[in-house]
C-alpha cells in the first residue's frame, strides 16, 4: 500500500451506464458543480476534485481530493473492487508477520435498505494464519453472498470468543443518526462499541486498526474507560490486513442475514446500495406502505425524501471526508 500523502492525484477506469449514474447522482447529492465535456457525457467539480464522464466509457478523476473519492466511494459503492494505492494490484493480505491485535469493519453504511453492522476481530500470529488459509480477504473482493457465510463461519471457528458484532437495525439506526446528525460520528460509536465487547472478551489486545473513515479522535471519544487505554490506528485500505479483513467478512455476513430477513417481511426482495433500483423500490414501498419503509431504510438518505415526495435537505458541499 502506497503511503497516503504519496496516493496518486489521479484515476482513471471504465464504467456502463449504471455505474455512471450511480456516480452522477452521488455528485449531485453533494452539491458538485457540473458543466457540458466535449465528447463526453458531463464533467463535475466538488471540493480539490473534478470527475469526467466519457461516451466511450471512460472516468477520469484528477485533484488533491482523489484518494478520497476512490477509495471511500468510487472502488467500494460502485466499483466493488480494489487496488487504487496498491503497488502489487492483486496483493489482497499483508504478508508481513502478525502481531497481536484487533481489526474492526463495518457493513451497510452505503445501503439505503438494511443495517447498519459494525464487527472486530482478534488475531495473533497462530489466528492470523489460519484465517488466511481460511480464504479471509476484504470482504468487497467476494462477491458470492454463500461465500461470504462459508467464510464467516470459519472465522467464528477459528477465533471463538475472540470476535464482536455490533448490528444496527434501521429503526436504531434512524435514531441513533437524529441524536448524532452526522455519519462519521455514528459510525464511531459503533466502532467504539465493537472495541469495548472485544476488549472485554480479549483484555490483553494491545492495539485495534480500522478502516480511516474520520478523525481518530471521534473513536477515541465514544471509548469507555477501558477502551480509551488501547492504542488506536486507522489506515487508508486496513482491509489488507488480516483482523480487518475477517471483520468486513462477519460485519457483511451479518448485514446479509438482516436484508433477507427484512426482505422476507417485505414480500420482496430489496436491492442493495443506493441506485436508480434502490430509488424504485423505496417508491413503490412508499406508495402502498410508508410507515413499512421508515422501519426498513435509512432516512437521512436523500432516496427517502425522494420516495415520501418531500423537500430535500440542504446540499453540503463533499469536503472529502
């Protein structure tokens, strides 16, 4: 992994006609400013970053604010791959020895439908290689959802009583988002919740590692006393290391089990992410049943006020956070 402040200040990569919209819209929800591009279909301005759409396919993102973009929405919500930033493009796990510690996950934060789950893993130098013999990888990288099961289960095998899961129903969720009002803080609650059930489970755990979604200081203000004695780390791409990559597994295969459940009390089975066929569904459940979709989505999400014909919020700039 290349180190962040070196990350390259551009990319480039192609996309269908879905992918280009899901991307369209995500900008215009965040206020970018967008022009006409000669051969192409538009091109955006938001915050040290400009995104270029071409006819032939081609998207092309250049500024300071690249990294951001790619690895925290770009590569995950619509990509669903990874390697910006990686010297070795198919290097998915570290293979540098494995010290003891925690990695911690979340799962559901870019869906509309569905929870909200937050899941830590302990691993050592025994743990660490077995969950790699296990076929443990970012969980981004499996794209079969009974893959997904398989996999977790041979995590609770391997490290039993030495993992935590933090699930978020969408009614708690909803909640819990009005007291906090902002994503990255919730988020940190959940991350500070999974680390103090892990440290209670495994007090010896010197350190935890996530994924850099924030300010470190937002974890490490949600933490109880215990938790604030534990040495906090957060990386651009942690899913290469082994503890973090077995979390987004058990934080995927719980979100997984949480859509199908709701899906099955729905009478239909609801798409995930945030797109075009997120937008119909929550309209079509909205239409016959609005008190049902508040019970099963995320209602900060802009789909919600769409789906329930309400005003909009207000459009906050994307500062690359």
């Amino acid at each position: 992994m290349a180190d962040e402040k070196s990350m390259p200040k551009n990319y480039v990569c192609t996309v269908n006609d879905q992918q280009r919209m899901q991307i369209e819209n995500y900008c215009r929800e965040h206020g970018w400013q967008f022009s006409d591009l000669a051969y192409g279909h538009w091109k955006a301005a938001g915050s040290k970053i400009n995104v270029a759409a071409y006819k032939s396919g081609k998207l092309t993102v250049q500024g300071a604010s690249t990294a951001d973009f790619v690895l925290y929405f770009l590569e995950p919500e619509v990509l669903h791959t990874t390697g910006f930033g990686y010297d070795e493009p198919a290097a998915v796990l570290k293979c540098e020895p494995i010290t003891p510690h925690g990695g911690i996950d979340e799962s559901g934060k870019g869906d509309f439908f569905g929870p909200l789950v937050v899941a830590g893993v302990y691993t050592d130098e025994e743990i660490g290689a077995k969950l790699a013999a296990a076929g443990v990888c970012d969980s981004k990288l499996i794209k079969s959802d009974k893959k997904i099961s398989e996999i977790a289960q041979k995590i609770r095998s391997i490290a039993p009583g030495k993992f935590a899961v933090v699930t978020v129903g969408p009614e708690a969720y909803n909640r819990l988002y009005k007291n906090f009002g902002n994503l990255n803080r919730l988020l940190a609650w959940g991350h500070a919740k999974v680390i103090e059930e892990l440290l209670e489970r495994v007090p010896e755990c010197p350190r935890m590692l996530s994924d850099k979604f924030g300010n470190e200081s937002l974890i490490r203000n949600a933490l109880q006393t215990r938790g604030r004695m534990i040495k906090l780390e957060q990386e651009t791409k942690a899913e290469s290391d082994v503890a973090v990559a077995a979390a987004s597994i058990l934080a995927r295969d719980g979100f997984i089990r949480i859509m199908a459940k709701l899906s099955e009390s729905c009478g239909v089975e609801l798409p995930r992410g945030a797109g075009n066929n997120v937008q119909a569904m929550a309209n079509e459940i909205a239409a016959r049943d609005p008190e049902l979709l508040q019970k099963i989505s995320k209602t900060h999400f802009r789909t919600w006020y769409r789906a329930m014909g309400l005003p909009e919020p207000e459009k906050i700039p994307w500062q690359g956070r």
